[in-house]
C-alpha cells in the first residue's frame, strides 16, 4: 500500500499495512527511516489520531516499530498455535522470510530464543537444534542462538560437536560470560557422563574445568550463571574425591557476588548448593534471567586475543 492509497476509514488495515511493509521494505513501500518517521507525523484524512500516540505500538530510537505488549505475543502463541506442528511450522516460516538486514527482524530472531514463548517451548531438543542450525544459517552475527545450541548440545552429551560449536563462537565473537559458563559445564558433564573411562581421568576432566572456573570467577565476578557453574563444579568433584576444596571455593567467590549485589537469586543459589552438598536436594538445570534475556548474553564480553 502507497501513501497516497491509504484508506483513511480503516485505520486497522492501514496499521497492519504500514508494520507489514516496514518489516518487508518492499520497493515502492516506506523503507526508509526518515520516510518511516515522516509517516508517523501526519494525521491520515479521516482517522483522527496519530499514530504516534497508538496504545498497542511504541516507536524505537532507530525508526524500528516494536509491540509494547509481548505478553499479547505470547497469548497468541499458545492459543493459536498450541499444536506443536503448527508451533514448529510457524518458527519454520518466520526463520525462512526472515531479512537480517532490518533491526525489527534481527530482533525477532532473538525473541525466538525466549524461553516463554520461543523455540525452547519445544520439548524435543533435536528440533530445537535443527531451527537454530536454520537461524544460525540466515543471520550468523548472532550470538543468542549459538549459546542455545552449545548449551542443547551439551545437555544431548554430544560433547564433540560441542566443543566445536564453542571453539567457532570463540573465532567469530571472542569470549563471553555464557559460553565460559558453558565450557566449565562442558568439562564437567564430560567427566560425569562419559562411558568407560577410570577415575583419574574423570578427575583430570574436573581439574581442567577448576582452572576455567576460577578464571570465570575472577573475570564475571558478577555472572550469576558463571558462579552457579563453579559451584557445580565444587559439588560434583566432592562427590568423585570426598574432597570439599572446590565447593568451598566456589562458594567464596558467590558469597562475594551476594555482598556485592545484594540480589536474592544470589542468596537462593547458595542456599541450594548448601542443601545439594548435604544431600538434601536434587541437581536443577535452573537458567537464570541473565542467561535467558538475550541483551545480557554480551556482558562480560572479552576480545580474542590475537
């Protein structure tokens, strides 16, 4: 639809016309910013309102058009796409006519790793994997959905492809909170789930994940994630040695994160692993919101070194 050719009596259409096209940026349509803007600012014959002043949408620094409500989102999710086939089908079509190249839809792609209503949802890990896999494809620069596959990868015990996945993160972002998070957890899942190996080498394992713990610990002092994966790491080593060093350890360094922050889940993380080491409570796979919202997933970040 031209701007000349909007129907000034249904402002409905014109709405969804006007998000459709921008998404788009079909030729002949508002593609650019500055005509995006220029659109907002005129009060269309016959529809008495601005749609600057919309209850439903709210305009982003850069010109994008962004929901206010994603809970709505998520309600529309659930009730009209609550088959799992047309929940897939629907994640399939969005990740196929997805254009990188607009800021809307690079974000679209990280809400689709939300763990509420995005790809996640879906029970079957290997479905989940092939969808990454498709939106690692169509826009690389990401860095969500690459720490989505590394985690499901290693939750699946293929500790091979893993180790891949993290070593091509590393060449193309540099390191992060998360993915050192995830190699402390590769290290250690590795030496708890391996078949056939002796003691000494599941012990070796555990040594080499103390070293990236207590570098994470020092680096993300303040990555709740990094922390918790310490402490795993402290509780699965007592349970192969009897040994409480590394426990008692990782528990210095988020006690210092409980008096730095002063946030609750700090305090919920030590009183969790005081009740597993005394055998009281059973292993959680628990993300935190740090790792769940995608604008966290680059704190901590850290250049490769040349």
């Amino acid at each position: 639809m031209r701007i000349n050719e909007t129907p000034a009596h249904d402002s409905e259409a014109f709405v969804r016309t006007l998000d459709c096209n921008w998404s788009r940026g079909r030729s002949g349509h508002i593609s650019r910013p500055e005509d995006f803007r220029w659109k907002l600012s005129l009060t269309v014959s016959g529809m008495k309102y601005s749609l600057c002043n919309r209850d439903r949408y709210q305009i982003a620094p850069r010109g994008s058009l962004r929901r206010r409500h994603p809970v709505i989102a998520g309600i529309v999710t659930r009730w009209k796409f609550g088959n799992l086939d047309k929940m897939i089908k629907l994640f399939e079509d969005v990740i196929d006519n997805i254009s990188p190249t607009f800021d809307i839809e690079v974000r679209s792609l990280r809400e689709l790793c939300n763990t509420e209503s995005g790809i996640p949802r879906i029970t079957d890990k290997k479905i989940q994997n092939n969808l990454l896999a498709k939106m690692i494809s169509r826009a690389p620069g990401g860095r969500v959905r690459r720490h989505r596959l590394i985690r499901n990868l290693i939750a699946m015990r293929e500790f091979a492809r893993a180790e891949t996945k993290i070593k091509l993160f590393e060449k193309d972002f540099g390191r992060d909170g998360p993915v050192h998070r995830y190699k402390i957890k590769y290290h250690v899942e590795r030496a708890v789930h391996t078949p056939g190996i002796l003691l000494e080498d599941r012990v070796e394992m555990l040594e080499q994940a103390h070293e990236l713990a207590v570098y994470g610990a020092e680096r993300y002092s303040t990555n709740k994630n990094v922390l918790a994966a310490f402490g795993e790491l402290g509780i699965e080593y007592y349970r192969l040695t009897g040994d409480l060093a590394y426990f008692d350890e990782a528990m210095k360094h988020v006690k210092a994160a409980e008096d730095k922050l002063g946030d609750p889940q700090v305090t919920a993380i030590i009183s969790r692993f005081t009740r597993r080491v005394g055998g009281q409570a059973a292993a959680s796979d628990e993300e935190l919101p740090e790792d769940v919202m995608p604008e966290a997933d680059i704190i901590g970040q850290e250049p490769e070194a040349a």
